[in-house]
C-alpha cells in the first residue's frame, strides 16, 4: 500500500525524495501501530491515530516532528479515501501542534563580508567550496535546490540562476558579481579537474566527478565559513541573504519570490529579524525614543 503512495506523493503532489522517504516512515510506524492494536487500515480513525500520536509524545517526539506526523498522516488518509479503502478521511480533524517560530541565526553583513573575503581558493575543491558559499548567499536558494543546479542554469548574459523548487516549481533567482567570478573560477580550474564521463550536466561535483551531494555542500559551508570564524550552515546562509535584502530595502514580495516561498506566511519571519534593526535606529534616531 506504501508503494502506490510513494509514486503518488512524487508523481501528482511533487513532492521531494527527502519529504517521501519522511512520510514513509511516519507510516510504517502508524501501521505498526495499527498491527500491534489490533486494527485493519480500513479502520483507520482520528482516535486511532491521536493513540499513535500519544506514543509519540510521550516518547519525546518533538513538536516538529509531530507535525510532520501529522502531515504524513493526512495526505496518506486522503489518498487512501480517494482509492475507496477509506469510508471517510479522518486527516481534516486532525490538529497540527503549533510551531514555536525562533528567530532566524544569521551573520550579519560584515561577517558575511570578511568571511568570504579571507577565502583563498586554489584546489579544485577549495574552488568548488568557494563558488558554492558565494553562490548560496548570492541566491538563497536551499542546499538541495544547489546541489540539484546544471550548467545550463546559468545564465550569464542575463546574471541569473533557474532554480527548480519544492514541487517542481521553477523560479529565476538574481546573481551578483562576486557569485558569478567564483563560478567562474570553479567552472574553469575546479569541475575540469573533478569531471569524468560520468559527471552529465551537474553544475557542482563531488571528488569521485559525480552530483554534489547535499551532506558535502554541506560540509563545504562549515568549513569556509568556520575557518573565518562566521561559522554556519546553508540555511544560515539563507537566512542571512534574506535579511539583508530586507534591511537593504527590498520588499517582503520579492524576498518571497527570491526564496521560492509558496506563502508570505514562511517569509514573514524574517521581518522579526529586521524589525531589531528598526528598533535600534528607532531608538539612537528618533527624539521622542
């Protein structure tokens, strides 16, 4: 049963390997629940599940953790009722925990400024390191949608990246300068080095000339950035790119669409970000403060 909603969960919704193999998961803990009461999938209810769930907490699962529970579970009941093995879909009655939103850790600008700045690169892979830093905190694209680029979604004469989002959706993202001369750099004395037969259109390679995976790029961002003493990881990095457009006067919409956000709702976070240095000016400027 698991299988035909894998392929639908990629095929028709979209969704990323990551997010199915997570769903999965979910449900194999959810039907081994179900085996261990006693319980058919056809009888699967809110209760059954709100039992699953209680396991869970008291477990120690977390308050994420349980909403992506929670979201497995309804898009699995609403594929399983679309199929006729469910009489009615219980995942509409079921509450997601709310999310304590935390603010954002990012460098400020003159961090991020020296810490790429001090970067040396000569090797191949101190050259891929480099692009891939510049080419994140120039586009705030996540790590994934980096490691997914091809050569071909460079576009130089206009300084812009295709980028293919959460869902398939495609969005063109503004790329500065300094992102494209390290581009450069690495398409020039670094991914001719690494490149084998094997390599196809991958804008970023690993050692063994395959697709940068997404734990190396990883691994590429702590280590430029900790070497400077800004350390942080790619979505910092993404968080960072944000709130600088904001604190440099972008709008809240453009931002949304820079990141590929489907709602204004995800991009609202940062606002609480800028809004400290608002406070801040506020506070030296004006004289009522």
């Amino acid at each position: 049963m698991l299988e035909p909603f894998a392929a639908h969960l990629t095929g028709e919704l979209g969704r990323s390997p990551h997010t199915v193999r997570g769903y999965l998961a979910d449900l194999r803990s959810l039907l081994a629940h179900l085996e261990e009461t006693g319980h058919e999938v056809a009888e699967l209810d809110v209760l059954l599940v709100r039992g699953w769930l209680s396991r869970a907490r008291a477990a120690g699962a977390s308050r994420a953790t349980i909403a992506r529970r929670v979201a497995a579970v309804r898009a699995f009941t609403r594929y399983l009722h679309r199929e006729g093995v469910l009489a009615t879909d219980p995942g509409p009655r079921l509450a997601s925990p709310a999310q304590r939103r935390s603010l954002p850790t990012v460098l400020d600008e003159r961090q991020a400024a020296d810490a790429l700045a001090e970067c040396v690169a000569q090797s191949p892979t101190e050259l891929r390191r480099h692009a891939v830093v510049e080419t994140l905190y120039a586009t705030g694209v996540r790590v994934a949608e980096l490691c997914a680029l091809d050569l071909e979604d460079v576009d130089r004469e206009r300084n812009t990246v295709r980028v293919v989002g959460k869902g398939d959706k495609e969005r063109t993202v503004p790329v500065g300068v300094p992102a494209l001369d390290a581009l450069d750099a690495w398409l020039a004395g670094g991914r001719p080095e690494l490149a084998t037969t094997a390599s196809g259109p991958a804008l970023f390679l690993g050692t063994r000339g395959g697709r940068l995976g997404v734990r190396r790029a990883r691994e590429d961002v702590h280590a430029l950035l900790g070497a400077a003493g800004a350390d942080c990881g790619p979505h910092g990095l993404r968080h960072s790119a944000a709130t600088h457009l904001l604190n440099g006067g972008a709008d809240l919409r453009s931002v949304q669409e820079y990141l590929g956000h489907a709602s204004p709702r995800s991009t609202q976070v940062y606002t609480h970000v800028s809004v400290e240095r608002l406070r801040d000016t506020y506070r030296r400027a004006h004289p009522r403060a």
